[in-house]
C-alpha cells in the first residue's frame, strides 16, 4: 500500500531542507502523540513516538535517514502487530512561488491484518503529518 500528499510551501527549497533538520520539526510529524529524539548518529536520527491507538498505549520507533540531496527517508521499526514494513520520504522541490513538498508513505501489513483496514488510519496519519509540516515550514 503507497500513499502520498504533495503540498505547496511560501518558503523556498533550501529553507525548508533547513527546517525539516531540526529535531523540532521531527518530532512535530507527530502531533497526537509525545516523540523524543533518542539517538542521533551521523546523517541518521531516530524518534521514539508514545501513542494511544484503540485504547492501547503503545511505542513506535522511526529511524529519520538524511539524503545528500536534501530529501528525509524514514522507517518505522515494526516490531508490533500492524506492520510488516513502513517506510517513507519527504521530498522538496523548488517551484515558481516556493517549494513542493511530497510526502510518500509505502507499507505492507503483517498477514493477518488486510491493508483495507489500516488504509483509514494511514491516511489520517499522512494527512496529520503534512499539515504538521506544513506549518513549520509556513512559521
């Protein structure tokens, strides 16, 4: 399962490389839940996010690769009982007023859970992330 939300940012590319560097703006990906920044190691960062999710606390942990490029890959450790394999990528692009940012999402669930299941929630995430990025690249 792959999906992805592109949106528009006043800022320009380098800026917004710039801000999506800050520890700051990783942990505000995500917005419902406490994250922290537990280790950094070269171009790599990795956040633990404590959540509630159907009434379960649970704790995800994301490893945030930075590119020479520019661009964010990430990937969620799946050691619970949803995923097999979560990763994704932030990407800019410079553009006439600013800079386009994508954000891609590809997972595939463990066997017994059907990717209809989880399609609802993952939307909702990646819809949370961006408008979360959205505003500190609009801050």
């Amino acid at each position: 399962m792959k999906m992805d939300k592109q949106f528009q940012a006043s800022c320009d590319r380098d800026r917004a490389v710039e801000i999506v560097a800050g520890e700051e703006t990783l942990v505000s990906l995500f917005p419902d839940a406490r994250t922290e920044i537990v280790a950094r190691e070269g171009d790599r960062v990795t956040a633990r996010t404590h959540y509630t999710a159907l009434g379960q606390k649970g704790t995800a942990t994301f490893h945030f690769d930075y590119r020479m490029d520019g661009s964010v890959r990430f990937e969620k450790v799946c050691d619970g009982n949803v995923w097999k394999e979560l990763r994704g990528e932030l990407d800019f692009e410079e553009c006439e007023s600013g800079c386009l940012v994508t954000l891609e999402m590809e997972g595939r669930t463990k066997g017994l859970v059907p990717e209809f299941a989880i399609r609802g929630p993952m939307k909702e995430q990646i819809e949370r992330m961006a408008d979360a990025l959205r505003r500190k690249l609009e801050e």
